[in-house]
C-alpha cells in the first residue's frame, strides 16, 4: 500500500488522523509518516485497513465470491480456506488461500497477487467510484 492509497481509505473510513491511530494501535505520528510517505505501512496495517474498509461495503450487496469470479474448480475449493470459511469477498484477508494454485509466503508476496486480481480490484474500484461521487 501506498501513502496515496492509505490516505484514500482513510478517507473512505471518515477518520481523522488521531481517530484512525486510535483504531489500528499506533501513534498519530506513525499515521502522518504513513501518509507522508516517510514510512512504510507495515503489514498488519495495512490488512487492518482493507479489512476495515471492506466491512464498510459489506451493505452494498456487492459481495462477489472469489471462486465464482475465478470459476474455481470444486477440488480447488474443498481446499481453500476462503471456501472452507465462506469469505470468497475477503479472500484477499485469509492466508493459506491457493490463487494461481500457489500458497504465499508472506502477507507482502500474497498481496502482490492479489493487486492484480478481479476480486481485490472490484472492491477497490468501488472504493475509488465512491471517493468521486
């Protein structure tokens, strides 16, 4: 995630900076440096954020199952846990998921992927839609 991208959702959450510290347990200087771009957004932030932000969405009727958008097939499913939890709009958020048939290492590899896959990119482009209305 990038200072813009951070800044963006935040936006989407209608917090201030002191308010969205306050919600993901770390200093406001940390939000303004996140924002700044002087320093990275840490992993686990950057999750809390996208999840957050998906629960924002989860009234929009918008909720796509990723094995339906990526015509999964059913020994593919039985084995994800994104199928197993019942959460294909958040599989992005769930480790051990098998995308490309590949388990990620780290949360930073898993989101390299899914950047680029239509279940992120339909709820990120809704949320970009929304902050231009």
């Amino acid at each position: 995630m990038i200072s813009n991208e951070f800044k963006t959702l935040r936006s989407r959450l209608n917090r201030t900076q002191k308010e969205m510290a306050q919600l993901l347990g770390v200093s406001v200087k940390a939000i303004h440096s996140y924002e700044q771009g002087w320093r990275k957004i840490p992993a686990h932030v950057e999750r809390q954020v996208y999840f957050l932000v998906s629960r924002t969405l989860q009234g929009t009727g918008k909720k796509k199952k990723c094995w339906d958008l990526l015509k999964c097939p059913r020994e593919k499913k039985i084995s994800c846990p994104a199928y197993e939890f019942q959460s294909g709009d958040m599989c992005w958020f769930i480790n051990g998921t098998r995308c490309g048939g590949k388990i990620h290492d780290s949360w930073e590899k898993k989101m390299e992927g899914c950047r680029s896959c239509d279940v992120f990119l339909e709820m990120f482009n809704q949320i970009q839609g929304d902050q231009k209305k």
